[in-house]
C-alpha cells in the first residue's frame, strides 16, 4: 500500500473581465476496493454562488460550478489523501480467449450489460480502420486476453513516440495513428479504438502517476501532471484490467484513479463556458502527487 498526497491546481486568466462562468471538474479521486480517498477538497476563487457537489453517470465525483460576479481570473485548487494498492486480478479472467471480453457478443456472460456501453465507438475514441487493422496484429483467435492486451500495450508504446507537438487536446485517433505519435490522451485513445473495433469493452480512465526525481534531484512541487490510461473488462468478473501504454506497464500502486468514462470528454478535469469579450486566455496546471509515510 502506498499514500500520496494529490494537489492539483489549475488557474485561469482573462484578458478582460468574465461576467459569468459556468464550469464542471473531476478531480476528487475515486474510493475502489483498491483505493481510498480522505480530507478531501476543493476550493474555486472567486467563490461561486453555485457549487454543487455530485456523482455522474459513471460513478465519479463530479461538481458544477457557476460563478456570477465579474473576473480577470478563475484558480481551482483540489488536494486529497489517497491510499492505493497494487490491484489482483484472476488469473483465470486472464487466461479466457479474448473473444470472451465481448458484451454484445456475449450477452450471457455476468456483468455484460454494464460493460457494454464500453465496447462502443465514443466521439474521441472512433472506430478507425488503420486502429481496427493494427489492434487484429495482438487481437488473434483465441488467444488469451491477458497477453493480447498486453501485446498491444508494447506494441503502442514501441510504435508511437511521446511527443507533445504532434497532437492537440482535439486530436483524433486518426491524426495519432497518421503522427504514430501524441501524449497519454492519445495512447489511450488509439488502445480503446484498437480494442473496441474488435468489440471488446474497454474504458478510459484519468488520474495521476507518482513519479521519482532524477538520480540525485529533489522532488519539485508541482512538477507533476495529469495522466491518462485504460482499463480493459475481464468477462464474469467485476475487475478491469488496467493498462498505460504510455509507461508499457499495468497500473500498480503508483497510479491515482480520479475518473472513468467513454473517453477524455466525459472525465476532463474542468471544463466550461465564459461569457467575457476577452478575445484571449491564459491555463496554467501545476500537479503534485507526494509520498506520504503509512
């Protein structure tokens, strides 16, 4: 078990005055079986005169803001103790053909009806040829669904180049498949495509990955980042299997869930809309995901 203090500021300024801001964020992490949340909070500056707390469709924490009185800017700080465990999953889940983690073709199977909205094709997670072509390379006949999903997480991470000039928060599957390039949004999304065109449920999900200094650095507050993977439904079980192919590993202990969804538009950490004649805007994110002793 590991416990980390997450702090996560994201600060907004405006060019002009903002009359009225209208916003949503996802950034209390989760409480899971392998994971709990405490002295959970966040504070919006300017305080809104709306802020409501609640749970989305998907089960995340998600609050709705609404700020009415004129700003040049907008800061939302969330900080929270996690404590994670290094997720178990059956081997036996594992070890099942990979065919076997389709919903709609298996409707039979327990739990299917909960993970078939996963195994269909979400506004940034398309079903693109060249990703349906590229996932059938791990995806083939019966192999087991642990080693072709992992398969397809190496492969990701050898073929694609981390690079954050290749792609926007816009991008398409199609355009990281063209680049064979992006950031971890792009990752997950070309692994969800790849996965989904084959029918297999599979959900994106958003959090934070503990990171150590360089050899000999200290820790830089506020140096983190957000991250982003995917997580893949074993058939019969109530478990995922929980892949970054950014970091071509399975999420452990270091890694902080804060939401799931179909895709990043359903779980982004704040999003919105101003009412102001600011033509420009300036976002800065500072993460920190510390270590804490037990």
């Amino acid at each position: 078990m590991r416990r980390y203090r997450v702090w996560h500021r994201t600060a907004y300024t405006y060019a002009k005055p903002v009359q009225d801001s209208v916003g949503q964020f996802h950034l209390v992490p989760r409480d899971l079986p392998w994971q709990r949340v405490s002295d959970a909070d966040v504070t919006v500056d300017p305080l809104p005169g709306d802020l409501a707390p609640d749970v989305d469709y998907f089960g995340n924490a998600s609050t709705y803001f609404h700020v009415t009185e004129p700003h040049a800017a907008l800061t939302i700080v969330a900080s929270s103790v996690v404590e994670v465990d290094k997720p178990e999953y059956d081997p036996d889940a594992l070890a099942l053909p990979w065919e076997r983690a389709r919903p709609l073709e298996h409707p039979e199977t327990p739990e299917a009806w909960r993970a078939a909205e996963y195994a269909l094709e979400s506004p940034r997670a398309r079903h693109d040829a060249d990703a349906a072509a590229y996932g059938a390379v791990s995806l083939t006949p019966g192999r087991p669904l642990g080693e072709a999903v992992t398969d397809l997480m190496q492969r990701i991470f050898r073929d694609f180049d981390y690079d954050a000039t290749a792609t926007t928060v816009t991008s398409t599957v199609a355009d990281a498949m063209r680049a064979r390039a992006g950031v971890c949004q792009d990752f997950a999304h070309v692994a969800l495509a790849c996965l989904r065109s084959h029918g297999v449920a599979a959900r994106y999900v958003s959090g934070y990955l503990a990171t150590q200094p360089p050899p000999g650095k200290e820790r830089v507050f506020g140096a983190d980042a957000s991250h982003a993977w995917l997580a893949v439904w074993l058939p019969g079980r109530d478990e995922w299997l929980a892949i970054d192919p950014t970091n071509d590993q399975w999420a452990d202990d270091r890694y902080v869930t804060v939401a799931w969804g179909r895709d990043y538009g359903d779980v982004s950490p704040v999003k919105g809309i101003i009412y102001t004649k600011a033509k420009t805007s300036t976002l800065r994110v500072s993460v920190d995901v510390a270590p804490l002793t037990a």
